[in-house]
C-alpha cells in the first residue's frame, strides 16, 4: 500500500517512528515530511519493587531452589517472538534451571502442557499486567528471544517487554537483530544470535554462571532505560510537533 502511503504523508506534517528501520522507510518515500524516531517505554515506578526475591517467589509459588529463566507476552499467534526457541534452549539446561513462560492463552497452555513434559519448563497463563513487575522480580535471567527472517520481527518492532525486562534489574538475554540493537548492546544485555537455541541456552548458562557480569548488564540497563519513560517519550513528541 505505498501510494496510500505516499498520498497521507502529503497530508501530515510529521511522522512518529517507533524504530529506526520504520523512519528509514518513510523517509525513502517522496516528499515525506519530518520523522522522529520515538520507541516504546516503561513506566519505571511499577518496574520498582522493594519486596525480595523469595518472598516474590514465595507469593508467585515459584521454587526458591531453582533458577528461573522468564519470558513474558505473547506466544505462537505472533511466531516471530521465537517462543520455541526458548522451548528448546531448555533441553540445554540443566535440572538447577526453569525456563517460566507467563502470557499463554487458553489454547496454547493446553497444547505446551501437552508437548512439553519437561520439569525445567513451566507454562503460566495470561496474567494481568500490574502482577508482570513481580514475575520479572522473581526471575535469574529475562529472555527476548524474537526470531531473525520476519520483517515484523527485524524492522517493525520496539517490543514493551524490552524496555520493561530493562526497568527491572535482572540481567537480560536477547536476540542479535536490529530492532532490538537500537536499544540492546553488548554492555546492558547478553546478545545471541537469533534463531539458535543452543547459542541462546549458552548465553542464558553464561549470564547464571558469572553473577558480576549479570549484575553488570542489568545495572546498566537499569540507567539506559531511565531514558526511555513514557514522560520522557511524550516530551520528544510533543517538542517535535511545536518545532
């Protein structure tokens, strides 16, 4: 649909982009007006929780004798997230792991109960978003796990987990890809390569098994996402439209 494109933004006078890859495509139309590059954010005040870790887990029912790999959202309706590749990292860890998923419909908590037998997996319906913080608290390691081969996956996408995993102060695993590299790096995430369950398992196994490097990634991811609050987000847009 580039012309209905091409037709709008003759109309408009800016363009808000969540990545940069989305502001790399308008501005190769003709006559695009201005762009502003503004990915999601986080509200860090629910991401704050004074609460320790067991006695989250203990409230969550989570084992306190176990590390806990979380992954929250959305599963199979959206392929690209790389759920699977999860699942499968999990047969690279040993029984001291559980790989947690939290956000699985109806259908797909049947199926993955089903499927997957495994004691290092556990499937946890969709919960309410204000019990998320606590999830994230209760957890080792965070994993965004999105899949490279997908436009929607590389291009289209500033994930709220992202930003969310960063507010929370555990250290994070994710995916070598560009969408999540505008805002991930070697210094605030341990980056693996997409697709590769076994360089994600690998990447999950280095980050439990050198604490100071987890808790430098998750330190400094802390302090890059103060940059990215939904006041700060609606500052640049606003100051955008006035410029």
């Amino acid at each position: 649909k580039k012309r209905l494109y091409m037709f709008l933004l003759r109309k408009v006078s800016g363009v808000v982009a969540i990545t940069h890859c989305i502001a790399r495509i308008y501005k190769n139309m003709k006559d695009t007006p201005p762009v502003l590059v503004a990915p999601d954010a986080v509200d860090l005040e629910l991401f704050t929780i004074s609460d320790e870790v067991a006695t989250v887990r203990d409230k969550l029912g989570l084992p306190q004798d176990k590390k806990i790999i979380m992954y929250t959202g959305s599963f199979y309706l959206y392929a690209w997230k790389g759920v699977d590749m999860l699942l499968a990292a999990a047969e690279y860890l040993s029984d001291q792991y559980l790989v947690v998923l939290v956000g699985a419909n109806e259908a797909e908590y049947n199926e993955l109960t089903l499927r997957y037998k495994s004691p290092k997996i556990h499937i946890i319906t969709h919960k309410q978003h204000k019990e998320i913080p606590y999830y994230l608290k209760a957890s080792d390691v965070l994993v965004l796990p999105n899949k490279k081969g997908n436009i929607t996956s590389e291009c289209y996408t500033s994930p709220l987990k992202l930003f969310e995993y960063m507010a929370s102060g555990v250290p994070i695993v994710a995916s070598r890809i560009a969408s999540v590299q505008e805002i991930l790096s070697e210094d605030n995430s341990c980056l693996v390569e997409s697709n590769n369950s076994l360089d994600l398992a690998n990447g999950i196994k280095r980050v439990v098994a050198d604490r100071e490097y987890g808790r430098k990634l998750a330190t400094q991811a802390r302090a890059d996402v103060t940059n990215h609050t939904w006041l700060k987000r609606a500052e640049r847009i606003i100051n955008f439209i006035q410029s």
